[in-house]
C-alpha cells in the first residue's frame, strides 16, 4: 500500500486493497449510508458501470433520493451544466465514472470535485477504465473516493480503494470489533488475498522498469516517474487509436460511440460501436475470425446504451487499446474490418 500511495499521490492510511471494485464500493456505501437522513440526495450517472450506480442508489432503503445525471442521447457525454442543475443544498453523495467504459470519454473530476465541495458533498470516482491509461493524482483530482481494479493495470484480480483520511477516520467500522479504531481496515471486512497482495509488487516494479527503459533521471521520486510513464502512454495511445476512431467514424455504416480523437487524454482507446447492416455478435465474429480479440455485450453499462437505444441483448462491439499494442495491430485490425 506504500508504493501504491506514492504512485497515485496518497497517504498511506489512505489506501485499502479488496477484493474487487464492486466490493469496495459496496462495502463504502454501506459505511456511508449512516451519514445519510432521509430526502438526502444522492447523484449517480447512467454513463457508469454498475459498480458505481447500484451501491449508491441501493441508499434509497435508508430515506435517500436518487437523481441520475443523464447523459446527452446524442453524443454520449455527460455536460457539467446538467450537474449544476442538479445540484442542491440536499446533495451529499456523487458517484462518477473518470471514464467511461463504453463512451471512453474522460470526466473532468477535478471541476465535478469543485462543485460537489460547494455543497459540502463528496465524490466518488470510478477509474476502473482511467487507471490502465495511466495512475491518477487524487490530490490534484480532488476526489474524496477513488478507486480502479488491479488486474486492469496488469497485476492480480484485486481492486484499491482510495479515501481521504479525514473522512476514513470518521466512517463508522465495517470490520471486527477490535479493530474500530484501525481505519483503513474498518472499510476493509476480511481481507484481501493474502497470495494476491504479494504479487501486488510486480505492478510497482512493471512501471518502473517502463520508466527506467525510456528515461535517464532515476533520481525523481515515484509519483514523477509514474507522471512520465502516463504522458509517455497517452501519446502512444493516441498513435495507435486515432486511426481506427478515424476510420470508424469515416464509415457510413458504423456508429461510433464518443468523441472521434483522442487529443490530450480527452477519452481513452476504449472504442466502441455498432453497425447498421449487421448485428454487433455478427460484428464481432468477423473480427474474431480475423484474429481481432473483441466482443459484443453492454460490459456491465446497461443503462448508458439503454440511454443511447442501442439492444442491451445485443450490445457494441468494443476495441480495448492499451500501451502494449502497437500501430501493426492498428493496421491488422483495420484490414479486417474491411470485412465487415
């Protein structure tokens, strides 16, 4: 959890490993709820995976209201206006995706931040979609909540959790008795995995070595370094995906979802779309034919491709893009879908 803290900008004492992201998130809600008196809000998005909208409107048994954030039908996006509007002196709690995981835009926390501490509110991020991009600085973010499964930055199939201590300290225990006192551990109920937690290292270790290959300064400290890593990911990101949101969005027949470039990490190389001929399982099987790994499905976003009209039987068909593939997979990928 140390080097964890320094990669993200935390504190140690800020840092809880579970299970999962839906487990902690779970786990929190059920902390948080005690706080909460009846005709509080509670704002959630239908952008978001449900592991950030079920805990949270699982809080109208406790007396709160519920107000979704709707994202705009046609592009996809969630507007800060519509926030605004929504925001009152009853806000306590928003729930907010860094990144969509259909959409792939990128959520400016830090301005949702600003606006919820206004109203004495606090935020939760989910960087499950964010994190493989790139670590977040949470302190820069302003977040009160942050947190991104492992095992989608490379290591084993756990998930952090990031609190504000000021506000961990407060949240009544989760855990064993005996340890009422010991937050992290009150939000943290049996543990993660003790082998899991071990391997958690190798995540540290693979960062760094990306860094040592690419740069000469080892004297930076680690949030640097992780700093350097992300500017140096994002513009290989941005090589190896503009060309398939190009062509995607030149295509008459297909539907792209989101913003059609990537420029200055505004969405990630998380693409998806539908098209018009042919269902998205038809789609993906081409692809798959054509040694492309993809598939079809809602990926756990329902209520974002219910809001756009899309089947959720059916689904998109999504292209997830990482560090480690490069501008001849681009090109592959293109080729074949020529072929659809």
């Amino acid at each position: 959890t140390e080097l964890f803290a320094k990669m993200i900008n935390a504190s140690n004492k800020e840092i809880i490993i579970g299970g999962s992201t839906s487990i902690n998130l779970y786990v929190l809600s059920n902390a948080l709820k005690y706080s909460l008196k009846s005709g509080d809000e509670v704002i959630v998005t239908n952008q978001d995976h449900e592991a950030n909208i079920s805990p949270w409107r699982r809080l109208s048994e406790v007396g709160a209201t519920i107000k979704e954030w709707k994202i705009n039908p046609i592009t996809a996006e969630l507007e800060i206006e519509k926030l605004e509007n929504l925001l009152t002196d009853k806000t306590k709690i928003i729930a907010v995706t860094h990144c969509s995981n259909i959409v792939g835009s990128v959520n400016n926390l830090k301005k949702i931040s600003e606006l919820a501490h206004k109203k004495n509110a606090i935020v939760i991020g989910d960087g499950v979609s964010y994190a493989p991009h790139g670590f977040p600085d949470v302190k820069s973010l302003g977040v009160d909540f942050y947190t991104f499964s492992l095992y989608k930055t490379y290591g084993p199939h756990l998930a952090l959790l990031y609190g504000k201590e000021e506000i961990l300290k407060k949240l009544p225990n989760q855990n064993h008795e005996f340890l009422v006192n010991e937050y992290p551990y009150t939000i943290n109920p049996g543990g993660p995995n003790h082998e899991e937690l071990s391997s958690l290292i190798g995540i540290y270790e693979y960062f760094i070595s990306l860094y040592d290959h690419h740069f000469d300064n080892k004297k930076l400290n680690i949030l640097n370094k992780i700093q350097k890593i992300n500017n140096l990911i994002s513009k290989h990101e941005e090589d190896i995906a503009n060309p398939i949101l190009n062509y995607i969005y030149e295509r008459d027949d297909l539907n792209l979802i989101g913003k059609k470039e990537i420029c200055s990490k505004n969405r990630a190389p998380t693409i998806a779309f539908t098209s018009n001929k042919k269902t998205s399982k038809e789609v993906s099987h081409i692809l798959v034919k054509n040694f492309i790994a993809t598939r079809n499905d809602n990926f756990y976003a329902w209520r974002c491709l219910k809001a756009l009209g899309i089947n959720n039987q059916d689904g998109v068909v999504r292209i997830s893009l990482t560090h480690y593939n490069n501008i001849e997979e681009t090109n592959l990928l293109i080729n074949a879908m020529k072929k659809i």
